[in-house]
C-alpha cells in the first residue's frame, strides 16, 4: 500500500513548476534562445572572437534553462504514468521506484525554484571573489587557502570555468590573499551569499604545541563589469604602478614588468592583477574589477542611505557570518541562515550547494537582493 499520496503530490508539483514558469517567463525565455540563435549563426559571428564568446555562451546558458524547465514537465508526466500503472497491476517495485522519482523531482523543482529567486539587477553576471587572510596568523593564511580550494571545487563539481587574476602568497603557508573569477550563469547572484567573514576553529598544524586556533578570512563577492556598464573613472583618480609577477616564496616567473596595480585614489581601492602575459592585458582587466568594485561600493552606499531613511542603522558590516569547526566537534553552521553540516571535509571539497541555497532564500525573506 503507498505510503506518499500520489493524488495530491504530482497536482502539487505541477502547480510548483507552473509557479517556476510564470517567475521565470519561459515565453520570454524562447524568444531569447531565437534572438541567440540568430546571432549564432551569423557568418561573421567569429570576426569578433570576444563577441562570439559571449554570445554561444549565453544561448548554451539559456538553452541549458529551458531545457531544465521541459524535463522537469516531461519527468512529472511520466511519474503519474508510473504510479497509475503501479496501481494497476498492484507492484511494489514500481510503486517504490516512483517514490524515489518523486523525491528527486522535488529536489529538482528546489534548486530550480532557488534561481527564481535571483532577480537583481547583476545576479546574471560573472562573479569575481576575493579572498583575504585576517586574524589568526599562518593559520588565517592556510584557511584562505582552503576556502579557495572550496570554491574551485565547487566551480569544477557543476561544470563551471574559474580563472585566477592575482595571488599574494604569505610568508610561511597558505595565501594573504587571492580574487579569481568564476565564469557561470548566476555566477554573481549564487555566489555573493558567500560573502563575509568566514571563521574556521581547528589544532593547528603550524602549533607545535598541538593548541586548537580560531583564525578568520574575509570573503568579498562583486559581479563582474561590463563594456556596457559605462562606469567612467577620470585619469586622474588613477594611480598605476607596474612590477614583475612573482609566485611562492618571491619566485619570479616573468622578467619583464607586466604586472599592474591599480590605486582609486579617492576610495582608497586597490586592484592588482598579474595573470595576463602582458602589461596592457594585465591594465584592461585591473581597470574591470576596479570599475566592479566602484560599481559595488556605489550599490553599497545607496542602500546605506535608504537603511538610514528608513531609521534601520544596525551595522552589519563584517559580522561572521559562517564557522567552520574542526575542533572540538566536527561541524560547519552557518549563523545567518543556522543551515548546518556535520561533515566539514565534504563541505571543503566544494559540497556547499546546502549553504548557497539556505543564502539565496534566507536573503529573499529578509528582502535584500544582491544589488
């Protein structure tokens, strides 16, 4: 006898991916995928290699969303199929494969009702993250570190390209601090719950004395700009210094002064970036995540004002916002959201699909989309 009411659950899920579909306005969808498609197939598409980038990208982007949308139809059809010929001919095995199918549709129909929830006005964006050492010594170092590895692997387990633009490598472990790129549709909106300060509580390996650390690492999150954005920035609020790319321990892996650090003299923003082979590359890309930031900081103040407008002045700014406890217990929670995992070493293999999701709803119920 079925222990689930299959009576009530699939009109349910038909009227959760009817909700998905309305939110995501699959009409405009399809007449987005015409207008790529297009664009694809034009003859002089790859004169501009840049250009042709962006736009097979965005019809493989948008492709991969409505298609999402039409298995999830597809996949709720053939369950009641299933359940109708298992009550039929009375089996158990089927009825029992139908139970799991319902359970996996419903995680499907979460992730995907998770990305509706993405509407701010840079959420499509590429994302560019910044992570910093702070208290906690070489052990601040070595968590930096981890928390890279955490968000590569992330990237790598969904199929996503990550790039990383600058590196400062401490002394004795680990990295002061590191911005990559990660290249993925929603790549902004997903990630940017991530940012904050993050604290991990471990026995140091760096401790002769086996003592357990509390040590601290800031994560930032921006989108990343781009040429339509128009984010004008005066010569003179510039200052460029150029020097020689380096790697651990002050290794130099180019001769030639190629690497650029860019200074907004009037914030006080400082952008380094030596991935690129050449001093004019290294200056673009510098100049992109300096108009990010600036874009950000501009974003961040505006909400500032409307919070004081609206007499909300409660400082956020900083707060932790996730702990990764290694000792005594073994636990990783989320202060925000109190979504929990007691399993750390899966969660710095990149499993934090739990934590971006729990983020994104938490943020949508307290209104506050990433700007």
């Amino acid at each position: 006898m079925a222990s689930i009411d299959f009576s009530e659950e699939i009109p349910q899920l038909r009227s959760t991916l009817s909700s998905i579909e309305q939110v995501t306005d699959v009409a405009a969808l399809d007449a987005r995928i015409e207008q790529l498609e297009q664009e694809a197939s034009a003859q002089d598409l790859w004169d501009d290699v840049e250009n042709a980038q962006k736009v097979t990208a965005a019809l493989s982007h948008a492709q991969a969303e409505r298609r999402r949308i039409s298995e999830l139809a597809s996949r709720i059809e053939d369950l009641e199929v299933m359940v109708e010929l298992a009550a039929e001919e009375d089996d158990a095995d089927t009825l029992a494969e139908a139970e799991q199918e319902l359970a996996s549709i419903h995680k499907s129909l979460d992730e995907l009702e998770v990305r509706t929830l993405l509407s701010g006005e840079y959420d499509e964006r590429n994302a560019v993250i910044t992570i910093r050492a702070g208290a906690g010594g070489v052990d601040a170092a070595d968590f930096a570190e981890m928390l890279l590895r955490m968000y590569v692997r992330w990237a790598e387990n969904k199929g996503y390209s990550t790039k990383v633009m600058d590196t400062s490598y401490a002394e004795e472990a680990g990295l002061k601090s590191v911005t990559f790129e990660v290249s993925a549709p929603y790549a902004y909106g997903t990630l940017s719950v991530e940012g904050g300060t993050h604290r991990l509580v471990r026995i140091s390996p760096f401790d002769n004395q086996g003592r357990r650390q509390t040590s601290f690492a800031a994560v930032e999150v921006i989108p990343l700009i781009e040429s339509t954005d128009h984010i004008e920035i005066p010569e003179n609020e510039l200052k460029v210094d150029v020097f020689r790319s380096s790697g651990p321990g002050g290794q130099s892996v180019n001769t030639t002064d190629s690497a650029v650090r860019m200074t907004h003299l009037p914030t006080g923003i400082v952008v380094s970036m030596q991935d690129e082979k050449s001093q004019i590359q290294n200056r673009a890309a510098a100049l992109r995540v300096m108009q990010s930031r600036l874009l950000l900081l501009k974003k961040e103040q505006e909400a500032a004002e409307r919070k004081e407008l609206a007499g909300d002045v409660k400082a956020s700014w900083g707060d932790q916002m996730r702990s990764y406890v290694l000792n005594p217990y073994q636990m990783v929670k989320d202060l925000r959201t109190e979504y929990q995992e007691g399993n750390p070493a899966s969660v710095f293999d990149g499993e934090i699909d739990g934590f971006i999701d729990a983020g994104i709803r938490w943020r949508a119920e307290q209104g506050k989309p990433a700007e």
